[in-house]
C-alpha cells in the first residue's frame, strides 16, 4: 500500500488539475508501444500502458503514492473520445 500524509482527497484534486494542464498545453508525446513521454514542471517521466491498461510512472510521486499527473494525463488522452 501507498503512503500517504495529509488529505488525499486535496492531493486527488491538485493532481487532477496538473493533469488537465498537461494535457491541455500538449506536454504528453505519444512514442511506440503504450509509452509516453510527459513533459512536468520538473523534468520529463515516462509513462507505460501495460497490457491490462493501468498506467505506471518513473516520476518520485507515482514511486511513492501509486498515483500522479502524468500517468492521469495519459489516461485523459487515451480514454478521450475520438471526434
């Protein structure tokens, strides 16, 4: 289990919002084989679809609570419906 000190429900709506403005201003790149690149605020993570379609992050966030932007990011993008 993830550790988590404070509200999560606060942490939850923060990491929400970081995930919109990635995805809004285009800092996720699509590469080959369910991997992303997303451009944070503090460096560049890769993000991994695995084949049961959970996402996994290499940013110290995702390491320790399981959970981030850039990960959310990718799945905003990948679940948007296509127009």
């Amino acid at each position: 289990m993830h550790r988590y000190r404070g509200d999560y429900s606060q942490y939850k709506a923060r990491m929400l919002e970081k995930a919109k403005k990635l995805v809004r201003n285009n800092r996720v790149e699509p590469l080959d084989g369910g991997r992303y690149n997303v451009i944070g605020d503090h460096g560049t993570y890769n993000v991994v679809q695995g084949p049961d379609g959970r996402m996994a992050c290499s940013c110290p966030g995702y390491r320790d609570k399981g959970l981030c932007s850039h990960s959310t990011a990718v799945e905003m993008l990948v679940k948007k419906p296509r127009r």
